[in-house]
C-alpha cells in the first residue's frame, strides 16, 4: 500500500514537472491535455436562447478565463449558426448545436445553464436545470408569474444550486458605492425612489397566421405556454407585448431600476401597489401597456414609482433610464449605467461619479458588455468559491416581484393590499387570479 502511494505521488510529480516545463504527458495530444488543465476550475456552460441579448451574454461568458461553452440551445436553427460561429471565433472551439436545452442538461460534464429564451421559459427551464443538478445564469425576470418565482426558489434551496439573476447593475462598481453612499446617510433618510424607463420602440402591426418557418421548433419555442397559432409579427421580440409569452416594459426593463430602489430603500414586499396605463399609441396586436405607472408603499415610510414609456422617448433627468433617491437632505440619482450623482435640497451637485464605461441602455442586445462580466464572474465565484452572488434568486425574486404587482393591479383594476412578510395579494380573488398562469398540459414546472 505506501509503494502504491510513493509511486503515485512520483508519477504524480513527474506531471507536475511536465506542466512546469511544457511538457506533454505520454498519450496525450495537446488538445486533449488542455481540456484536463485547471479542469477543476473550467466551468463548462450551455446557452439556452442565443438570440439578440442570449448571443451577447453567451458571447460574454466565453470571453471568461476559464470558461468553456459546450453548448448552443435555440429552437432557430439559424440563431444557433450565428452563435456557434461566434464562440469558436472567440474561444477557437464550437459548441454543440442542441436545440432542446434538456438533453445538454443530461451531460454530467455541463455545470450551468445560461436562460436568455422568452421570458415564458425563465422559471420552468431554471427549475429543469436546477433539477439536473445545474447551477443556472438566469436572465431577469425570474419568472412569468409570482407563483412561478417561489416555484424557483424552492428548486435553488432544494437541490443546492447556485442561481445568479441577470440584474447586472448589481456588480457595477460604482452603483455599488452609490448604494454605500445612500446607506451612509448622503442623502439623509432615503424615503422616495423614482424609477423609469423610456423609449421608442414602433408599432408591431396586425399579425396574420402563417406556417411556421422551416427554421423555428415553434412548438419547443412555446414550450409551458397554452398554444397559440404561430403568426408573422411574434418571433422574435414581440412577444414580450403579448400576455401568453410576455411580461410588458416593466419586467422587461422596469426590473432592473426597480430593483436598484428596492436595493437603496432598504425594503423587500410591499403593502400598498396601485397602477396605472395602457395601450395608447398604436392600434395593433400589443397587448401589455405601453405607458404605464406603478406606485409602490412599504411598511417603513417609503415609496417607489416606476414609469414606462414604450413610444415616448423624452428622457428624465438627461437620461433613457435611471433611478432617483430623495431623502431629507438630498437626492442621489443614478442613470443609466455606472455612474451616480447627489444633489443638495437646492438642486447643487453635491457630488459627480462619472460613468468610465460607456452604455447604450436601448441597446437591445448588448448595453454594457464589460460591465456585465463583473456580474458573470461573481456568478464563477458563487461556484468555485461558495461566494455570495450578488443578485441572487431571493433578491432576484423579490424585485421581480414588485413589477408584477403592479402588472395585476393594472389587469385587475384595483389597489392591492399586499402581506409584507412574503409579497403575497391579500383578500382580491379577481387579482389573485394573476399569481400564476395555465400551461400546456404536461409542461407543469414542479420542484
């Protein structure tokens, strides 16, 4: 038994030295000693959607030290080309075209799933991957509906997983030290945050039912949704207008800023969520508002408003996007990526962070690439290291949320009492209605 062991920390050695010296062990091709370097620390990812924003986060992992995408899951088989000729541009190496995200769930070498498809499939592929022993990059929202958030957390605590939401601006350094700043007391008690989001996005017209194309799994591509005829106005953005797929502006783009106030106000559920709006501008086939207020009370004497502007592109402050703190002594804002500045009551700067990075807030795909990387690399560390991630499903959760609420008051036309030990509607069976959804029958998500 100790020759054993002697012989086996001399061989041992002698690979150490082979590695030191740059050397190849016998048997072994340089491409195949590579794949077992420091493979201990490589973490093997699959991208589920690589369309639009999935290519630009896909893309972003593969630009990670020490980070291998082994597969590219997209029902448009036209998408997946595109991105698996991106990683191997990037990384010199192709992923494997995998158009149902559930088989590469199967292969015990994948450690994560990123989850950038339609927002209809957030929860249920997260719970799927979290099942399969998978730690999951989950694009915000967390979920279609309230209940399928809790649904999610469950899966993350049940099976140990490590679930990082797609809020990036939680990694940004200097929104990090704005939020330092604000809990300092620069602005006195905060007690008021407005949030917005504005654009100028153009009508997406009357679709007309038409076969589906030759390069769409539409069915796969609908996935836990009830089915709905495929027509010509809905892939591949769309949807997030529609009610079967989509959540509207404020989970699309309200979850971000939202969650920054809920961040800085200190708070988590709400008691108190009202809202406000419509479809306003175009006659056609949207469905979720394109103008729309939320109003949000908490147990500890705040407030937060969202406003979204979907065809109206004045900006507020200077800016497309952007939270504002008001607090006894002062306000802080921070716009649209990684900057801050605080006012005095007289409206003076105070104090004037720039931003050294620049950010296009409509890009659709891709608004801040080096930033986010911040956000996927302390999702590596949540990993390798048992960190703490910095948007993690609770939180993520949490922020989501809060915009959904005020999607159900709009839908329920009421003013919802919420439990704040849990987020819960209370005593509203019409809203109550909207905690969860229908699904196509054996699509059900369970934990």
């Amino acid at each position: 038994m100790e020759d054993s062991r002697r012989a086996f920390i001399k061989n041992s050695m002698k690979a150490a030295t082979a590695v030191s010296i740059g050397g190849i062990l016998p048997g072994f091709s340089a491409k195949s000693y590579a794949s077992i370097i420091g493979a201990n620390d490589r973490i093997m990812v699959a991208s589920m959607g690589v369309n639009s924003r999935g290519f630009a986060v896909g893309s972003n992992f593969a630009k990670q030290e020490n980070c291998e995408v082994l597969y590219a899951c997209d029902v448009d088989t036209r998408a997946a080309s595109k991105y698996i000729a991106e990683i191997q541009k990037i990384t010199k190496k192709a992923p494997k075209a995998e158009p149902d995200f559930r088989k590469a769930l199967e292969d015990k070498q994948l450690d994560a799933l990123i989850v950038a498809a339609p927002d209809h499939w957030h929860a249920p592929a997260a719970i799927l991957a979290c099942k399969a022993g998978k730690h999951v990059y989950l694009e915000k929202p967390c979920s279609h509906n309230p209940h399928e958030g809790e649904l999610v957390i469950a899966a993350a605590k049940k099976y140990d997983r490590v679930l990082q939401m797609g809020n990036q601006r939680r990694s940004f350094p200097n929104v990090i030290a704005a939020m330092a700043e604000l809990k300092a007391g620069a602005i006195g008690r905060p007690y008021f945050a407005k949030t917005w989001y504005t654009n100028n996005r153009p009508t997406i017209g009357i679709g007309k039912e038409v076969a589906v194309p030759e390069w769409l799994n539409y069915e796969l591509w609908q996935g836990p949704a009830p089915r709905k005829a495929y027509k010509d106005n809905i892939v591949h953005y769309n949807w997030h207008w529609l009610w079967n797929w989509g959540t509207g502006e404020a989970l699309n783009n309200g979850t971000h800023m939202v969650d920054i106030a809920r961040w800085g106000l200190g708070v988590e559920y709400p008691t108190k969520v009202s809202s406000n709006g419509g479809r306003y501008r175009y006659k056609d086939d949207w469905e979720t508002p394109d103008t729309q207020v939320i109003n949000l009370e908490f147990e500890n004497n705040t407030f937060m408003t969202w406003e979204g502007r979907s065809c109206n592109g004045k900006t507020i402050e200077g800016s497309s996007v952007g939270v504002m703190f008001y607090g006894e002594t002062g306000s802080l804002l921070i716009e649209a990526g990684n900057a801050y500045t605080i006012f005095d009551l007289d409206d003076k700067i105070v104090k004037d962070v720039k931003n050294t990075t620049k950010i296009d807030p409509r890009n659709l795909a891709n608004p801040a690439e080096s930033l986010d990387s911040l956000h996927i690399r302390n999702f590596f560390d949540g990993i390798r290291k048992g960190a703490k991630v910095n948007s993690d499903i609770v939180s993520g959760h949490q922020s989501t949320l809060l915009v959904q609420l005020g999607n159900i008051a709009l839908r329920s036309g009421d003013t919802l009492n919420i439990d704040p030990k849990n987020g819960h509607i209370l005593n509203n069976k019409e809203a109550n209605k909207y905690w969860r959804r229908e699904y196509a029958p054996g699509w059900e998500p369970k934990v």
